[in-house]
C-alpha cells in the first residue's frame, strides 16, 4: 500500500504576540491561512522506518538538516506509540515549502506524517486524538491539519475555522538562509520587554477578510515578529519596499521569517509584481487552500 498526502504552506495573516508564558511559549492571537504552495509525503509499507526528503527546484539541497531526528520521525514514533504499535513505512518528502521560512513547512510534513502514516498503518486515529498529537508536535502542526483560514489562539496550537470566501493573491519570496523561529521569538522578548500579557485581537482583520477586497485587508495585515525578524535581517526591509514600489498592495514578513509574502489584486497582478522583482526565488501563490489531504492511494503496491 502506497498514499500521498499533500499538505500546504501557512502564512500569518494576523501575528499578534503577547510577553512570554511560564513555559516559555508566547501566547498567541493569528489568523493563519494556507497557500498554494506544497509539501507532498508519499508513505509506503515497508518492514522497517526508513525516511529521506528531495528538494524542488526552488530549494537549495544544502538547505535542508539532514542530521538528527526529523519532524517526521518525531510524528512517527508519536502516531505509533498512541496505538502501541511499531514505527514502520517507506517516507519520502517532496518539498516545495521554503526551510526555515516561516512558512511551517517543517509542521506540515509533521502534519503528512500523521495523515499518511494513519491510513498505512489502517490506524482509524480520531479527528480529535489526531488534533491533539499534531499540537505535541508543534504549535502550527493542528492547522496544517485544517487549511483554509483559521483563528488560532494558546500558542497557536487551538485553532477555529473561519469564513473565508475571497481568494487572495500572493508573490513569496523566499531567501536563501533561514531564520531560526526560537531565535526570532527572543529577540522579540529583548525589543518588547513590556509586551503585553493578551496579544492584540484581530477582529479587524477577520472584518476585512469578510470584506474580500485586498485593498481592506492589506491595510489590516499584521505582525507582531516583523520587527524582529528585520532587526535580524536588515535586507528584509528594502526587499518590503521593492515589493511595494512594484505595485504589490503590501508586503509582510511571514511568521518569523525571512520568508516575505506580497499581497495583490489579481492572479495577472501578482504575476506581473513577482516578473518586475529580481530576486533568485519568485513565487506566485493564492489562498485559502485545503489542508493536509490524500492526493493518492494505491492498495496494490
Ligand atoms: O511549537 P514549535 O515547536 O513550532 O515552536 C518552536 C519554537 O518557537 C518554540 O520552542 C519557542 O521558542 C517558539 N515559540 C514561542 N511561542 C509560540 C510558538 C513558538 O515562543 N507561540
């Protein structure tokens, strides 16, 4: 038996971000949405735990950790375990996600793993036990399960669909390096050492989607990491500014970064934004798109 799961990448339409919990974590108000960029995690029986990643065209090869144990691997071990069962299959991740972007495409293969690997292994897992392993996993690993566009609260981990019926336009532009999230979140702590304990609400944004004109939610795109992320890398800003001089309504940093996403009017007008950017790395993206789905299954092999 052999399945597809293919599994988008999220953008932060709303990061707001409150002073850190006892445990560490930042409390969270955002609205993610997924974009049409994936992520494919082909799972096949195997009798043991074997894994590898290829890369499109877009990443660079020596992007991707090879040492250590992946968040796939994680995932495995934590679906087989609630099942008390052994971690076998053949996985192999196709990824087209930016590493280390701010795109959570590390918790999108995480979220592939516990589809694919649920329906190898003839698991039946619960929407609701499913949900729960995906939020161990990490804090956008649950969304990655839905798509679409969603509230998410805690630390992103408990997350509500909302009514999203516009389609939005995107030019990503990816960089080479990746910025660590953890490194992103303490320099946040050290620029707002009095960030309030509720993170801003984004009630704002979620009229604006309700309006599905680009030019309402543009005004309203925030992020709360932004700062961050461009104290830490000072060339994101001017790569906002070139954006935006080339017509886009706005740019923003995606979740931490360095990742920038561009908001247009159209399909034509963010293709016409992404051909007048010089950057190595263009892409054209829309949303809201499904989350983790099968796109193949075959019981013969
Ligand atoms: O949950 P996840 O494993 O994706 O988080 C990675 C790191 O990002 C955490 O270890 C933490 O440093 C930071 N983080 C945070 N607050 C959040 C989410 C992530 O501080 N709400």
């Amino acid at each position: 038996m052999t399945t597809t799961v293919r599994v988008p990448a999220k953008i932060n339409l709303h990061l707001g971000v409150g002073a850190p919990r006892e445990d560490g974590f930042h409390p969270l108000v955002t609205v993610y949405q997924a974009v049409g960029l994936y992520d494919d995690l082909t799972a096949a029986e195997a009798p043991d735990w074997r894994f590898g990643i290829t890369v499109a065209d877009h990443i660079e090869p020596g992007s991707v950790p090879t040492d250590g144990d992946n968040i796939v691997d994680h995932a495995a071990d934590l679906l087989a375990a609630h099942h008390g069962i052994e971690r076998t299959g053949d996985v192999l991740v196709t990824k087209a996600i930016p590493v280390a972007g701010g795109m959570a495409g590390g918790s999108a293969d995480a979220a592939a793993a516990l589809v694919a690997l649920d329906r190898l292994w003839d698991a039946e897992t619960s929407d609701d036990d499913l949900l729960g392993l995906a939020a161990q996993l990490g804090s956008d690993v649950p969304f990655a399960l839905f798509g679409g566009t969603a509230l998410g609260v805690g630390r992103g981990e408990l997350v509500t669909p909302v009514v999203d019926t516009g389609t939005w336009w995107w030019v990503v532009v990816p960089s080479a390096e990746g910025l660590s999230t953890p490194e992103v979140y303490r320099h946040f702590d050290e620029l707002f050492p009095d960030a309030p304990a509720e993170p801003p609400a984004a009630d704002g944004l979620l009229a604006a989607l309700a309006s599905r004109d680009p030019h309402q939610l543009g005004a309203l795109l925030h992020n709360d990491l932004q700062a961050a992320a461009c104290d830490l890398r000072p060339d994101l800003e001017a790569l906002i500014e070139r954006g935006e001089a080339a017509g886009a309504i706005r740019g923003l940093v995606s979740g931490s970064g360095p990742t920038v996403v561009f908001l247009c009017e159209s399909g034509d007008h963010a293709r016409a934004v992404a051909g007048s950017l010089d950057e190595s790395v263009v892409l054209v993206a829309n949303g809201p798109v499904a989350g983790a789905h099968v796109v193949h299954y075959d019981t013969s092999g």
